[in-house]
C-alpha cells in the first residue's frame, strides 16, 4: 500500500548523483509501473507529482498531508480486521508470486488457498457470512 500526500514529490534522481538506483529500485519500479515509464523516470531523473505517481500506478492513493496519518490508519484497520493467516498468505502469494513466472504463481497461489481453506478463520469467516455479523478471527 503506497499513499502520499498531494504535495510530495516522487522520483529516481540517481542518475543526477552519478549513481542507479540501489536497493531495487530499479528492479521494483518496472514491476509497479512498466519498462517504459520506468526507464524514463530512472535516467531522466525527473521529480513527479504525487498525482502523476498516482496515475502511472506507484502510488494507491493521494491525499491532503493533514489526513495522511488518518488515511494509511484507516486502511491499517481494515487489513488488521480480516483474517491474520488469510492476508499472511495473500501478502505471500502477492509478493513471491510477482518474482516467479506466472504458472509458479498459480501454483503458490493454489497451496496458500488451501492452507487457508483448513483454518479455523476460515470455517469462522463463512459462519459469519451466513449469520451476518461480523467474524471473529483468531489467527488459527
């Protein structure tokens, strides 16, 4: 999850300094955002928007540098009510699955399913879902 707020500006000026992006930077934002617009913001050097890093994909969301904290809260709150093994695994499948070629991440994606599928969370999820209410996760 990636928020800014409006007035930040964003970029790779390595190059400027002489230096590539270090720490995977250059590894990671073709990933988040495509070869070409990668490339062009990795040897131009060039600052962006926040809006602008919003439209090519780096960012989630954009908002006012008074309601940032209140924001990334916000959306912590929400990932920390659903079920601990079931966004563990999601993470997992999100992050590894985008370093593998797509029929591994298929495959890891299909064991972390059925790991979910044997927790206590999920028999707790779908009970709540049929009862409407809201689950009680426990992480098992």
């Amino acid at each position: 999850m990636r928020i800014a707020s409006r007035n930040a500006k964003l970029g790779q000026p390595e190059v400027k300094l002489g230096i590539l992006p270090g720490y995977g930077g250059s590894q990671r934002l073709p990933r988040l955002c495509g070869k070409g617009v990668a490339h062009e913001l990795i040897l131009t050097g060039d600052m962006i928007t926040a809006d602008e890093a919003l439209r090519i994909g780096l960012l989630n969301r954009v908002v006012d540098s008074a309601e940032l904290l209140s924001a990334a809260e916000t959306i912590a709150n929400k990932i920390i009510a659903n079920a601990p093994l079931a966004v563990k695994y999601a993470m997992e499948a999100i992050e590894h699955g985008m370093e593998m070629p797509q029929e591994e991440g298929l495959f890891l994606e299909t064991t972390l399913f059925g790991l979910c599928c044997a927790t206590e969370d999920m028999r707790e999820g779908t009970r709540a879902f049929i009862e409407k209410r809201p689950a009680k996760f426990q992480g098992r």
